[in-house]
C-alpha cells in the first residue's frame, strides 16, 4: 500500500481489536528461545512488521504457517544459526533478535535495527543488557553482534536501566530466561505488552517475579518448551477507533476493548468531549465534541509517546488551543508539518507542540506519512477534511494496523488504497 485516499466520513458499527503489534513481535522473537511448538492465537497477521519478523524467523529455522488468518502456528526445522542474513526492510526487533540468539546459541549476528526514525533511538540499553549478562558486543558496519565471553550459556546478573525503556526490559527478559542463575532488572518498564510476554514465557517454563516497578526477576531455566498463547488486544487500534468515532461524529461499538491498559488517555478523552461506555467486552462510543486537550508523555500507566499524534489530530479539530509534551521523544512533531498542509494550525515552544484548534473542517490534501503514528494521524483528519486526502507512503500504516483499510470500510470509512 503506498498510497491511502480518505475522504470525510461518519464512522459507526461494531469493530473487534486484533492483537496487538507491540505485542506479537515479541512473542515472535521469544519462539526462538526454544524448539518446541509455539502457537499464537489472535495474531495480525497482515501486519508488515509482522510478516518480516516471520520472514527472519524462517531464514534462522523456523517454519511459520498461518491456520487461518489469526492463527500462527511456529516449528523449528533446524537449530538456528547465530547469523540472521537478512538484505530486506530492517525492524526494530532485530534488536531482540540479536538477544534471543545470543542467549540460545551464544552468538548473534543481526543488521541494525529500522522502524520508525523517532529522533535518537539508539541501542546503547541493549549493549548494557547484553554486557551486563556477560556478553562482549560490538558492530560490524551496518550490523550488529555479540557473544557470550565464556562460550557458553550468559550470566544472570543485576541489571540496572538508567531509563524504563521497553526494549531493553524485553531484551533483559528474553536472555535472562535461559541464562544461567537469577537475572534482576531494576527500574523496568512495566506495561502491558511486557506482561503479555511475560505470560507466555512463564507458560514455556521460566519463573519470572514481578516486582512493581522496582525489579523483574527471572530464574534462568536450561531450555523451554513450546505453548500455546493467544496476543493481547492491540490497545493503540483501540483508542484510535475511539478517537475516530468522536472526530467523525460517529457510533462505534469497539469489542475486546483493554480498559485496563488505557486508564489514563480515557480519563483526558473524557474530559475533552469524548462520550463512551463502558459494556463488559466492548466500548460504546456515542460520538461527542472534540474539545482542548493537554497532554504530555510518560512511562506506562501514562500516555504512551505513540498516542500523542493520535491526540494531536484530535485537538485539530477542537475549538481552542491545546498543548503536547513527548517526555520520551522530544520533538516527534514531524506530523504536524503534513498537517499543516490540511489547514491545521501549530507552534513549536522547544518540546512543547501547541495546536490552534478552530473547530473547523480540515481541508484534503496530499500528505506523507512520516512514521506510523504520523500516518494514522494524517487519516483521521482526512476523515474530517473537505475533498479528498491523499497519503503517500502509506505502507507506514500497514506496519501496525491490521486490516486497516477493511476495517475502515465496514465502518462507513471512505478510503481506497493504490498499491
């Protein structure tokens, strides 16, 4: 999909949540850690960073095959190898990768990691994981590596992060589970997509201790067996939908909806004009008025980084000024430059993005989906905006929506995709 045109649309009907993206490639990378059969249910099967992930899966001796399009079945045909050749678009999970082979094989070989240019994302956390559990690491041109410095199994040891990254709290939690001894991380990241690997790995056989926010400690096994593990619901398709129906002056009914993992972006929804209710599985969401929102990034339960250009296409169609704050990504505003181009109005004060809501329809135009929050942001102001809005680059969203544009349509959503 490189390009996505969407025009103004009210959304209504009822939509499920697939599992989530956050979620599903770790679980991918946790079925390198052993032979056995790993199964995972309520998978996204059409995501793009999924389909890579399983495309290296395959090159380091996995078989991966779909039962049906939410069912993913994973068996090892061969030992892997240390060394993921890999010439395709990179992900950030190759990060994970390097961490699962080093802790299975001893030795990992990985090309640097892609996904979204988010400002400085470096890898300087996971060298510390991976040195801390006694592994020597270093780059290779465009690729990163490491091994074991006694040739066998890593360490456990105490690992203290200097920031909650999630990244390196799964790093940390993939190679301390075949490591020998006790692996303590202090001052990890805890969020849902972290206690959704957790989940399955202690279903393979490790013994992992949550501890809050303080430490997670994990009891380091010889080898794991396969399970069977069904993917969280993806909680950033969940308030997208959300976000959706209110700017649309929609009627969505969302099913599987994760109250739980989005306690804090409800309680500033709802007191920004978002009308919904809560019903057991679902959220209804009976349309409402897009009023001002201030917002400002933090570490789980807070506003993830990723919903800010989600809020920020929001308070463009408010009535009045708003303001966002990315404590962990200062500066990823890149968004509102395309936004500008549909007649949104901002201003930049350092890390701080003040958007000048009118309250009135956006204008369509041709965009560029930046990343792919930005993308997703760029199609709910399309879906308010007069004419058409064109947004290249699109494949973005493809990257973390699954069945996005099917999805869309069910719902009322004016859009087609030029492949």
């Amino acid at each position: 999909m490189n390009e996505l045109i969407v025009s103004r649309s009210k959304l209504a009907g009822e939509i499920r949540l697939s599992g989530a993206k956050n979620s599903a490639l770790k679980l991918l990378t946790a079925s390198l850690l052993t032979k056995g059969r790993i199964t995972l249910k309520n998978y996204p099967s059409t995501l793009a960073d999924a389909i890579i992930h399983v495309g290296m899966l395959e090159k380091l001796g996995k078989r991966c095959q779909l039962i049906d399009s939410e069912t993913l079945v994973i068996e090892e045909i061969g030992q892997p190898p240390s060394t993921l050749d890999w010439s395709e678009r990179s992900i950030r999970n190759t990060l994970l990768i390097l961490g699962a082979l080093t802790a299975r094989t001893g030795s990992g070989s990985v090309p640097l990691p892609g996904g979204c240019k988010l400002g400085d994302r470096a890898f300087d956390l996971h060298e510390h994981v991976l040195r801390s559990l006694g592994a020597r690491v270093w780059q290779e041109g465009e690729r990163l590596c490491a091994e074991s410095i006694s040739g066998e199994r890593l360490k456990g040891a105490d690992i203290k992060l200097r920031l909650r990254s999630t990244g390196a709290t799964e790093n940390a939690i993939l190679c301390g589970s075949l490591a020998e001894g006790v692996t303590r991380i202090w001052n990890p990241h805890i969020r849902p997509e972290i206690m959704d690997l957790v989940a399955m790995l202690r279903k393979m056989g490790v013994r992992i201790d949550v501890r809050g926010q303080e430490r997670i400690d994990v009891f380091g096994v010889e080898s794991l067996e396969g399970t069977t593990h069904t993917v969280i619901p993806d909680n950033m398709e969940a308030i997208t939908w959300l976000v959706a129906s209110v700017m649309t002056g929609g009627d969505i009914e969302i099913v599987d909806f994760p109250y739980r993992d989005l306690e804090i972006p409800l309680i500033h929804l709802r007191e920004s004009g978002a009308r919904f209710y809560r019903c057991e599985d679902r959220l209804i969401v009976r349309g409402g008025a897009c009023f001002p929102i201030d917002i400002s990034t933090g570490p789980y339960p807070g506003i993830n980084s990723d919903v800010q250009p989600i809020l920020a296409a929001y308070a463009a169609m408010a009535s009045g000024e708003s303001s966002i704050v990315d404590l962990r990504f200062p500066g990823r505003y890149g968004y509102a430059d395309e936004m500008e181009k549909m007649g949104a109005k901002f201003e930049r004060e350092g890390n701080v993005l003040r958007i000048l809501g009118t309250g009135q329809g956006l204008k369509g135009a041709k965009v560029r989906a930046l990343d792919l929050r930005a993308g997703i942001a760029l199609a709910l102001c399309g879906l308010c905006a007069d004419g058409e809005t064109t947004i290249t680059d699109a494949w973005q969203i493809s990257r973390g929506y699954d069945n996005f544009v099917q999805k869309l349509s069910t719902l009322g959503g004016r859009v087609s995709q030029v492949a």
